[in-house]
C-alpha cells in the first residue's frame, strides 16, 4: 500500500477548480477510505498570473504541462484543459510513461478513445473518463459494471444542459429561441459561441462514448447523426403541447442487432415520457435492459463540483486499484463486436412535419397522394389557420402531419416531391417523434 498517491492536475479552470476544493475539503476522509494520502503535487495552468476562484501555492503551479506527464513521482494525471491538441499527446505520453490518466475530455475519448486504451493496457495503467458524460452523473461505471448483465436495447439521453435550458424556456415560458438563448449565455449555461451546443456536437460525443460501452462496439463521433435545435420554433413546441408531447434535443442509441442506431436530434416525446419532465440544466439518461427493465439516471451535467465528483471519485477508484495491485485490469475498452451504424437514410421513425401550404381545395389530396406514393403513412393530420398572410398563392394555412413509423429515405424522397407542388409554400419543419 502507497502512504502517498501524487496527483498532477492538468487545467485549473472550472472543473479544474472545483476537484481542487473537494480534494482538499476531503483529504482526511480519503485518507481513512483509502489508507493512503491523495496529494495534490503540481499544477499546469496557461498564465500564472490568472485571478481563479482558489488560492494556490505558486510553487505548485508550471506553465509546462509535460513536467507533469514526465515527473516520475506523478501516479496520477488528470486531464481537463479540453479540446483535442495537445491533450490527446498528454495524456498518450501519460500512459506511455506508466501513469493512470483521468480525463473529462469527451472529444477525446469519442474519437480517439481506441488508441488510449490500447496505450493503456500496453502500458498496464488505468484510463477513467466518468466525467465525460453527464457531469456528475454516474453512468459510465454502472454501465461497464452495475448493468452489464444486461443486453442494452436503447439509450436516450438529455446530455447537453445547455439545449435542455433553451428548450426549457420556450416551453414553459414562451419564449423565443433567441431570447431563451440570450438568457443562457447571460447565465454562462451557453458560450458566446454556442454551435458546439446548439448544433449538437457536444451530444454527439457522449452518445457516441454510451453507445460503444452499452453495444461493445467502437462508436466515434464521425459516425454519429447530428441535428441542432436551431429550427425549433414556439410554434413547434405550441403544436406539440397540443399533442400531448414535448420537444428535447435527445442522444440517442439503439441496439439493432447487427446494425446499431446512434443519433441526436430535436425528438417530440410524450409528456408522461420520464425524460419529458427534465428541465433547465439537468441532465439525465434513460436506460433499456433485457433484464433489468427501465431505469434513468438524473443529476446536474455540468458545473464545477458536480463534474468534479466524478473526476476525483475516478481518481478514488484508481488509488484503490494501486493499493491491491490491479492496476490496468478493471475499466479496461470492452469493444469487442464489429458492429456498423445505420445511416440515417435507414433509420425508422414517426415524424410531425409543419407546412405552409394554399388554403384551396384538393391541396391536402395533393400532399396525401404523394406520400402514398413513398409509403408514408399518415397518422394525423391538423390544419392551422387560414393564416392572414397573402401570397402569389392566396391566404396560406398551416398543416400539421404525424406519420407512422416510416423509413427516413421515404419520408426524405416524399418531401421532395411535395416541395415542388404548386401549392405548396414551405415546409417549415420535420422533426422525430419517439413512441416509445
């Protein structure tokens, strides 16, 4: 048993800052679970000179990340500065130097996350990554461990507390996008630049994380789906409270068999759906098990503190493998299946689909024979209107679709054609209805 496991901290910024304060205000307790002392040894930060929200010696600050990655007394290296340059090479030189790594780094390990667990197990080290997903949220060990005696059917996820906040206010206060997008990044829920939100990027990467542990299968991000919340409108959300359903920005993941689906975008839920009632910033992720049934884990997804749980309770776990000499032998890359992912031209759905169309008679036989055509099936359809709106086309109204479930490829090919009818003005909106 090590009396002292030495930490080297790569980035003091939010998170970094908050695994700063709980492996301080714990140390005594760790030390009584463990046997051994956590020491925070040195830290790699951008500027010295930075104002930050903890008081820190500077004697254990460096500017130089590698003297950390290099220190022969370093056990562990956690790794927050984000992006994938240089953190990528950091944590490789890290592994390849014999150290355990704990990263947060989600564009990491979804794209390159093969390579650092073969790094790994060459090297007989730990490579953790809970806080990857979800923040505070344990999924990734439960999902290696607690469920593994599961074959997984389905993941669906709210992982992006940003979008989860926008969709929040346009649904139970009204407000625009814009103006709900405003408020987050007022609050600092979203950046400046928010794309990597907004756009679904940053969902992208958990999902692709989930779907390769749940379907032991390598996912990388490349491979996922992706579709922002930017087109969703109040009158997208209005028309879905009028059918019982709300709209989420959804990761989501699908075992089917040989095939996998993995995908994020707007998705209609119904409201007594579990992830219906999630709101503001929180995050949570929706399990399906042969055995085990329905089961969802919920909690803050972002944040200081919280990701900062995961972050040192990654670094817990590893000193407990130092110390009974396991080291490299328990979160080992469980990817073992070749399995592909369908492309979403593939992909089987139910839609609502919005469009502007003439307010004449024989308009909605047009539309109707057109997705006869394609096989599309139309479960129900609403009009909205006539709109007071004038055009080469006269007074124009709103019709509301909800199709059965259909191939993507078919809905896509009846689109198109109804796009180019006369009569047709806009289609506004087409976004995925899960049933289930």
């Amino acid at each position: 048993m090590k009396k002292t496991i030495n930490i080297g901290l790569l980035g003091l910024g939010t998170i970094g800052s908050g695994v700063y304060k709980v492996l301080a205000k714990h140390r005594l307790d760790y030390k009584r679970k463990l046997g051994s002392t956590l020491q925070l040894k040195k830290i790699a930060v951008r500027s010295k000179r930075k104002k930050r929200p903890v008081k820190v010696s500077a004697s254990m600050l460096t500017t130089d990340p590698y003297s950390i990655v290099n220190d022969p007394e370093i056990d562990i290296v956690i790794e927050l500065i984000g992006g994938t340059k240089p953190a990528k090479d950091l944590i490789l030189k890290a592994l390849n130097n014999k150290k355990h790594v704990v990263t947060a780094n989600k564009e990491i390990m979804s794209q390159y996350g093969k390579e650092l667990f073969e790094a790994a197990n060459k090297n007989e080290v730990d490579l953790y990554f809970e806080a990857s997903v979800g923040g505070g949220i344990p999924i990734i060990k439960p999902l290696k461990d607690s469920l593994s005696a599961n074959s997984v059917a389905n993941i669906m996820g709210i992982v992006n507390g940003t979008t989860n906040y926008i969709l929040t206010k346009m649904t139970d206060e009204g407000w625009s996008y814009d103006q709900a997008l405003a408020e987050a990044q007022a609050k600092g829920f979203a950046e400046a630049n928010p794309q990597a939100d907004v756009g679904g990027g940053d969902a992208a990467s958990k999902i692709a994380i989930l779907a390769s542990i749940a379907f032991n299968s390598r996912v990388t991000k490349d491979a996922v789906f992706v579709e922002g919340i930017t087109s969703v409108t109040d009158k997208d959300i209005d028309y879905a409270a009028d059918m019982d359903h709300v709209i989420k920005l959804l990761a989501i993941a699908k075992n089917k068999g040989n095939e996998l689906e993995v995908r994020v975008h707007p998705t209609m839920i119904k409201k007594e759906h579990p992830l219906a009632a999630v709101s503001g910033v929180f995050n949570a992720i929706f399990i399906e098990g042969d055995a085990v049934g329905e089961v969802m884990f919920f909690g803050q997804g972002a944040g200081s503190l919280p990701t900062a749980s995961a972050v040192v309770s990654d670094c817990l776990e590893i000193a407990k493998n130092i110390n009974q000499g396991v080291t490299g032998k328990r979160m080992v890359c469980t990817c073992y299946e070749n399995r592909v992912v369908s492309p979403i031209s593939q992909v089987e759905s139910s839609y609502y689909l919005r469009m502007t169309v003439a307010d004449q008679p024989g308009v909605l036989a047009k539309i109707a024979k057109i997705f006869g055509d394609k096989k599309v099936s139309i479960k129900s359809v609403i009009q909205k209107g006539p709109a007071t709106k004038k055009s080469g086309r006269g007074i124009l109204a709103e019709l509301v679709f909800i199709t059965h479930p259909v191939i993507e490829a078919n809905l896509r090919g009846a689109l198109k054609g109804i796009g180019k009818l006369e009569l047709v003005d806009k289609i506004n909106n087409v976004i995925r209805v899960e049933s289930s």
